[in-house]
C-alpha cells in the first residue's frame, strides 16, 4: 500500500464525518481508483454467524449508504433478522480504508424504480433472471432464461423485478485509516457523543 506523505490529522479532517467521506471518495476517483463505490458488506445471522461480500454503493449522503441486491438472497434474509451491517471502502493506491457501521433499511421503491430505469438493459434482464442465492441447474440455464425474457419484451420496457431492490446503511459510525510505512498507521473513529453530534478519537494502529 502507499504511504501518501501526510499524516491524518484531527485539524485537517472535516467535523462532518460523511463530507469527510465525500472528499476521500472524489479522491480516489480522481487518483483513478478502479470502482471506488466498490465495498466490503459483512451481515450476520441472528445467531451472529457472519458473511461478507462485495457490493457496489450507488449512493450515499446524510441518509445513509445504498447498495442493491436481491431481496430472496442470503445478505437479504440476513439483513432481515439482524438489521445491522458494516462496510468497508479499500482504496488500496491511496492506502486508505473506511468502514462504516449501522441499522440497515428498505429503500423506498420509488427509488429502486429509479435505480433500475438506470441500469443498461442487460443488467436489468440479469436481474429478472437470476434467483439470486439459490442452487440453479447450470449457467446455460440461466442463459436460456435470459434470452427467454429478451424474446418476450424484445424492445418493450422491462418490469420492473418483485424480488430486487435497494438497502440503505444509515451510518452511526465511522473509520478513516491512513497507511503508513513506519506501521504507526493513522486512525480516526468518529462516533455519536453522548449529547448528539459526532466525537472524533484517534485509535492506536
């Protein structure tokens, strides 16, 4: 990982921890990241055994983090009986890392409508096609029923799928990680005081 040449500081990060997020986020784009929306999901059981996975978060402000998936998948049916997540952004060229932890919710269904309207065409049919999670024949399987769906609509608007849709981490915590050579790696844990408002802490490495 690369050391950027500058430590983080508690004088140099933003109080609000989502700007502090939204200007690493534009950084790692500019610097050419490779999907830099790309994060870790980890949910657990109710029984507390968990499960991590990437995901893409299509969005993100003082609402939370938004990511789609499968509403009959396993990180659904996870999320359903332990409605808590954490996340964690890697941006390795940068040696930056940010996790972020929360209550998940439902999106609205006005906003996976939007969502999927936005997808390219082969997406959304992959989405309509595939019983995500579940044990399926074979790939060709799920090819034929692909070309099923795309001899059945041919040009015509797509439904919308019953079963797939949005989730939204509202974050009650978060972690900067600055890498640095000399391994005393910079922390900075930002949580909900006991008054309201967020309290930034450094954190040994």
């Amino acid at each position: 990982m690369a050391d950027c040449g500058k430590h983080l500081s508690l004088r140099d990060v933003d109080a609000d921890p989502l700007r502090q997020f939204a200007e690493w986020f534009k950084q790692a784009r500019e610097a050419g990241v490779r999907a830099p929306e790309a994060a870790a999901l980890a949910t657990a059981t109710a029984g507390g055994t968990p499960s991590v996975r990437m995901v893409l978060v299509k969005a993100f402000d003082e609402r939370g983090f938004v990511f789609f998936t499968n509403y009959e998948g396993r990180k659904a049916a996870e999320i359903a009986a332990n409605p808590r997540a954490a996340l964690l952004f890697y941006w390795d060229s940068l040696g930056r890392q940010v996790r972020i932890e929360g209550m998940v919710e439902r999106v609205s269904p006005a906003e996976t409508a939007a969502y999927v309207r936005s997808r390219p065409r082969r997406s959304q049919l992959s989405a309509l096609a595939s019983p995500q999670s579940a044990v399926i024949e074979s790939r060709s399987a799920l090819e034929r029923r692909v070309t099923e769906l795309e001899r059945r609509y041919g040009e015509a608007e797509l439904p919308l799928p019953s079963d797939w849709g949005g989730f939204r981490v509202a974050a009650e915590g978060y972690e900067f990680w600055q890498q640095r050579d000399d391994r005393l790696h910079d922390r900075l844990r930002y949580r909900v005081g006991d008054g309201g408002g967020w309290v930034i802490e450094r954190l040994a490495p």
